[in-house]
C-alpha cells in the first residue's frame, strides 16, 4: 500500500505544477459578471492541531473557485470575488455580502431559503411544502432556461419565474407563525431579506 506520508508528496507535488493554473483560473472567475460566493466552516487539522476554517467557493459561467481561510469576513470575501465590480452577487445573506461592491447587486440564494423551509417540513408540513413546491418550480424553469443566451434566459425569467416569485412572497408573508418557530425564521428571514 501506498503510505500517507507518500500520498501527502504526491498531493504537494501536483499542487506545485498545477498551482498557475488554479491562479489563472480564479483570474478568469473574478473577471465575470456574475458570480455566486458561499463559504462554509470546516474544521482542519494542521500540525495535529484542529482549527476553524472557511471553505469559499466562487462560481461563475465559466469557472469554479474553492480557497480555504482562516476568517470569514469582508475583507476576505472582497479578496476572493475580486475583479469585477459591477454584475450581480448572488450569495446567502451573511452581512459580510451587503454593499460589498457599491455597482454589484446583491442577489440573495434561493438554494439558502429553500432550506429554511425544508427544516420546517416535520414541524409544519402543510406550510413548508407549499412553499417548497413553488420553489420547485422556479428550480424547473431554471434546468429549461440552462443553455440558452442571457438575453434568452432574461427574457424567460421575466416572463415566467417573476410571476412565481411573486406568488412565492405573497405565500410567504401570509404565513402565520410565531416568530420564533423555525416557520417563523424562515419567514422573517425570507422577507427580511427579499
């Protein structure tokens, strides 16, 4: 078998060649117009020691970026989405997006929403699939439109999802629910940042 001290030669070694081209890549993903940008925690070990880290990830049309840091905070998110100034920001609603670029907009992810909702289904059942249903359909329109032109795609969206994300937020704000409730979250949490 192959020793771990061997795998771990082998893993630093195609770093070293592969490293210009990670570069470049991030490059070409920073210079795009529109990007999604989350990161995660992720526990590590370094040196036999466990620490707190972040794991980014950039998307754009033509690239993905992953980076691991040691905070989370707008100065390290301004380092990483880099390059573009003006587009669209589409990312979950952590402060550390808001107003990062004064001519980016800031798309909140309906991938992030969705999951509100999706941890009220054993609580509130009715309510939360209603909403997940329609989120669905969004998704939907979303795989048809996938390949087509921009121009194409908006002209889709406006014609066909704004009318569901309408019906998705009017859903939404008629939802009764005590604030505290995980329904309650997910909903101040949708209108909050809608």
């Amino acid at each position: 078998g192959i020793t771990r001290g061997r795998i771990n030669k082998l893993i630093a070694g195609a770093y070293q060649v592969l490293e210009p081209l990670v570069k470049r890549i991030h490059e070409i993903n920073q210079q795009q117009g529109y990007q999604k940008c989350d990161e995660s925690p992720i526990t590590t070990v370094i040196e036999g020691e466990k620490k707190k880290q972040y794991l980014w990830c950039l998307v754009s049309a033509v690239a993905v970026s992953f980076f691991i840091t040691a905070k989370r905070n707008k100065e390290v998110a301004r380092q990483i989405i880099g390059g573009a100034t003006r587009g669209v920001l589409t990312s979950d609603c952590l402060s550390i997006y808001k107003n990062l670029f004064s001519t980016k907009i800031n798309s909140a992810c309906l991938a992030h929403l969705r999951r509100k909702f999706w941890y009220c289904i054993p609580f509130f059942p009715k309510k939360s699939i209603e909403v997940l249903k329609l989120i669905a359909k969004v998704y939907k329109i979303e795989r048809k439109i996938k390949y087509l032109a921009p121009e194409a795609k908006q002209k889709r969206r406006q014609r066909y999802t704004e009318p569901i994300l309408g019906v998705i937020y009017t859903t939404i704000a008629g939802i009764n629910a005590l604030p505290k409730s995980s329904l309650g979250r997910a909903k101040n949490y949708a209108l909050k940042h809608w």
